[in-house]
C-alpha cells in the first residue's frame, strides 16, 4: 500500500513538473515574438528614416545646385563690345546677366527679395533723384544688405551727351557719392541713361574705377510689354537671347510681376545666370 502511494505520489509530482514546464514555455513564446516584432519595426523605423534623409539631402543638393553653379569661383568673364559677356580662357559660355534700371523707386525692394528666394544674382542700377528721403536711403541699402550690387545710373536720368563736362561730372560722381555715404561702398559698375555716353563720360568712369556698361536687349519701355505675361515671353524667347547676354530691366509694376517667371524661364533654356562678382572689372 505504501508502495502504491509513493508511485502514485511520484507521478502526480511529475505531472505537476511537465504541466509547470510547458506553462513556461507557452508564457516564454509571445514574450520572444514581441521583442522581435520590436526588432522589426525598429528595423523600419530606421529605413524610413535613411530614405526620408537621403531625399532631403538630394533636395536641398538639386536647391543648391544652381546657386554653387551661378556663384562657384574661378571663371571671370569679360564685357564684350557688343554688351555681352564672355567667359576669360575656359568656361561656361551660356550665362544670362540680369540687371534692373532706375531704382529705388517703387518695386525694387520687392524684386530683391524675389531674386533673393530664387537664388538669382543681379545689379541694381540707381538713381540719385530716388535717394535723397531717408526712407529711400534704407531702402537701397536693405537691397545691398540682401547681396546685390548696385551700379550707378546718374543723378536725374538725364542723357549726357546734353550736358557739360561740369554737368556730367555731378551726374556721375555726385551719384557715386551718395552710393557710398549710404551703403559704405563705391559703385564698380555705370550704366548711362538711354545708354548715351561722351567721351568724357567713359573717361570718368574709367577714372573712378566703374565698368561702363549698355545691354544686350530688353523690352520693358514698350507699351506693349507693359504686362506680366508678354513680358515674361518676351524676355525669355526674343531671338536676341543667346551666350553672354545682357537683360536690361527696370523698376516697374509689371516687370516685378514677371520677375519670377523670367528667371524660370532663362534658366530652363539652360541659362547660368552670371554673379556680378565674376565681371571683370577695371
């Protein structure tokens, strides 16, 4: 009998043993599938996170790209006698210069800063008579502060050739002046009203150190590209557009409204827009 009873209690002990080991076992297995499930969406976690990375790298490099291209150092490129510029030696020939006319007055501001954003280089040709209110000084100066050059373009706009040499002197020298009083800064570029010069006037200005420069073409003046749309056309399909050219822009309404989609449109024509700082100058 009491052989019978410790069998009997030697089995119910291993009973009790193997239920014990398999309840361990059953409670051991989700624990093990959930820390790889974990692994797993860690795992992911991290794969997206590399993707998400590597397309706002290659963003912020395709962004980039056209500005380190426009502004990459090295190449000068030299005004040629027809107002357009080439590259000195070896170097992209297929640049565009942007530059805009009779400013500060009303839309200048505005269009440095849309160059801005746009990463697009450019001079802003002034006048003397649209600097002379404190408000106007800020203004130009909030132009250069945002890294534009800016270029001197006579005190009254008046054409040259009509005044004395004494005149002239005023027109140009008196501007420069104020260029410098206001941003610190003398013009390195010129540019004559109605691009009429004297002798006099290009000795000056090769005198007090500016490149005197014209254009290649523009179209902002005629009546009938004083609207966004066939000015923006206009600019980016004249046939007068090939290497080197030279824009010729102004501080108008419409000119500001077609900013934006001129510099989209030179550069999809595969248009390096030129840095000012890449001009060779005297």
């Amino acid at each position: 009998m009491k052989k019978w009873l410790m069998v009997a209690i030697f089995l119910l002990l291993s009973a009790c043993s193997s239920t014990g080991d398999a309840t361990s076992g059953t409670e051991e297995s989700p624990k093990m599938n959930d820390q790889e499930q974990e692994e797993s969406e860690a795992e992911e976690k991290e794969g997206e996170a590399e993707e998400k990375d590597k397309a706002e790298k290659k963003k912020k490099k395709d962004d980039e790209s056209q500005e380190d291209k426009e502004k990459a150092p090295g190449t000068e490129y030299v005004l040629q006698e027809d107002w357009s510029f080439a590259p000195a030696g070896e170097g992209e020939s297929k640049v565009a210069l942007l530059t805009i006319d009779d400013a500060p007055d009303e839309y200048a501001l505005e269009m440095a800063k849309k160059l801005k954003d746009k990463k697009a280089p450019a001079i802003f040709f002034v006048n003397g008579h649209f600097l002379n209110t404190e408000e106007e000084k800020n203004t130009l100066k909030k132009i250069h502060d945002l890294g534009f050059p800016i270029g001197n373009h006579t005190e009254t706009h008046t054409s040259l050739q009509d005044l004395t040499e004494e005149e002239q002197y005023e027109q140009i020298v008196g501007v420069s002046d104020k260029i410098e009083e206001i941003i610190g800064k003398r013009p390195d570029f010129f540019r004559a009203p109605f691009g009429q010069n004297t002798e006099y006037s290009e000795q000056l200005v090769k005198e007090e150190g500016m490149l005197l420069m014209n254009w290649t073409y523009g179209y902002d003046w005629n009546e009938e590209y004083t609207d966004a749309s066939s000015l923006a056309d206009i600019m980016v399909n004249t046939p007068l557009l090939r290497d080197g050219a030279n824009l010729l822009m102004h501080d108008r309404e419409w000119t500001n409204k077609a900013l934006n989609d001129i510099i989209s449109g030179l550069r999809e024509k595969g248009y390096t827009l030129l840095d000012p700082a890449r001009i060779k100058r005297p």
